[in-house]
C-alpha cells in the first residue's frame, strides 16, 4: 500500500531514546515502523503515542538476526510503499566489569547489537531507497558521547559507538550516488531507563564515584525530528545533544 506521507522505521522503539523519537515523528505526521524485540513493549509505545492505526507498524525483530532485518523492511515496503527515513537506535551495554574479565559473549552481544545491527538496517534501508521514486531517504545514527570520552569499564559500548561513526562516514559517502543522506547524533545523559544509574552516581576515570547531571529525552527526539525535517541536500553529519554540566568538556 503506497503512502503519500513520510515513512520512518525506528529500531529500539520499545523503550526510551527510541520511543520519544516515534511519538515525536508520529505527531509531526509520519507514519513510523516500530521495531524492538519485545511486543509489548511495542505495543506500549503505540499506544502512548494517540496516534491512528493506520500510520503504525508494529514489527517484532532482533537486528542481529539477517532473517529478522530482512523481514522488517520487507513489510515497511509492503504496508508504506517506501521508506524516508532510518533511526538505527537499538542499543545494548553490557556489565561495567574490568576488560580483563568481560566474558566474549557480552562482548559480541553488544557489539552486533549497536554495530552490525545498525549494518543490517543500513543495507536493507539502501536497498529500498536507491529504488523507490522519489529515489532517496536518510539514515540517523545513534552514537555517543561515550564513544569520545570512555567510560571506566565500557570496552564493548565504547568499541561500538566508536564504529558507530565509521558505518555513519562510509554510509555518507555511498549513500551521495542514490540521493541517500546519512548522519550520526551523539547523546550524553538523556533521562532512560539505561541512564537512571546517573542519578546515584557512576564511577569516574579517577576512581571516585558522582552523581551526573541528566537532561529530557524529549530533546533528543527533537534533534532527531530537525535533522530528519532537512532537505536531501543538506545533512548533519555529526550533532552532540548533552546535559550541560556533564563531565565531558575540560577536566570534569
């Protein structure tokens, strides 16, 4: 069923960043795919969102499975007709243990997560998108601060996001020929349930332990909605949405 409106799929979209990121492309008119791996959690966003059935989607897939991935796109086609946009936001940390001691399986579970996940979407996204008239769409990236500045512990997240930036580069720059704009928001703080943690403090790189500032989740949506309202012709390559007075600028 072809749709005259903007199609977004959001991956992570059962819970925070994700879930602000379609309720704020849902009220501004897109119809938006929600992918996560657990139906309810879906089903919970869609439904907090008021927004009219025919605009949503709904699909259950982990984007580490290729099978998964390929369905999901496959059922944005055939429901929305294209695709406008791709948020690749889901995203996993594993336990802040010392790197000597992490077990390869945490490892690999994060980083097909936020990595080769991300990969899977963003072929599956190009795939639709060199195709379809009118030919092109955007991809959106989430990376991190913490792919800058590490985090004590934080060897598979920060691994991750660091490549993270190279799929964003290499994506841009593949993406020119098909009219396909890619670009990457890194966020530091934003009040989810994965960043609750801050409020009662987390280890810093001398040892000591602090409370961190934190900032709404609706902000990242709205950085979000900007970069995905830009005409094909202009990007952000790269936006920095961070509490304020979060240790990341100067000595902390």
């Amino acid at each position: 069923m072809a749709s005259p409106r903007k199609v977004a799929v959001v991956t992570g979209a059962g819970s925070g960043i994700g879930r602000a990121t379609a309720h704020a492309l849902l009220a501004a008119g897109y119809a938006v795919v929600l992918a996560g791996r657990r139906a309810e959690a879906l089903e919970l966003t869609a439904r907090e969102s008021g927004a009219p059935g025919e605009r949503l989607l709904a699909v259950v897939a982990d984007v580490t499975d290729p099978a998964a991935v390929r369905n999901l796109f496959a059922r944005t086609h055939a429901t929305f007709g294209r695709l406008d946009l791709l948020f690749n936001n889901a995203g996993v940390g594993a336990p802040a243990v010392p790197l000597e001691d992490l077990p390869l399986a945490e490892w690999r579970r994060v980083v097909d997560t936020i990595l080769t996940g991300a990969f899977l979407c963003t072929q599956e996204a190009f795939r639709l998108m060199k195709d379809q008239q009118p030919r092109g769409g955007r991809i959106i990236n989430n990376g991190s601060i913490s792919a800058h500045v590490p985090r004590p512990h934080s060897a598979p997240y920060t691994a991750a996001k660091h490549a993270i930036t190279g799929l964003t580069k290499s994506t841009a720059l593949d993406g020119r020929r098909y009219d396909i704009a890619c670009g990457q928001i890194d966020i530091g703080n934003a009040e989810t349930p994965m960043a609750a943690r801050m409020k009662d403090g987390v280890p810093q790189a001398d040892g000591s332990i602090a409370v961190e500032p934190s900032f709404e989740v609706r902000h990242v949506a709205d950085a979000v909605l900007y970069m995905a309202g830009l005409p094909l012709d202009a990007n952000v390559l790269t936006m920095t949405v961070m509490a304020t007075k979060m240790p990341y600028v100067g000595r902390g």
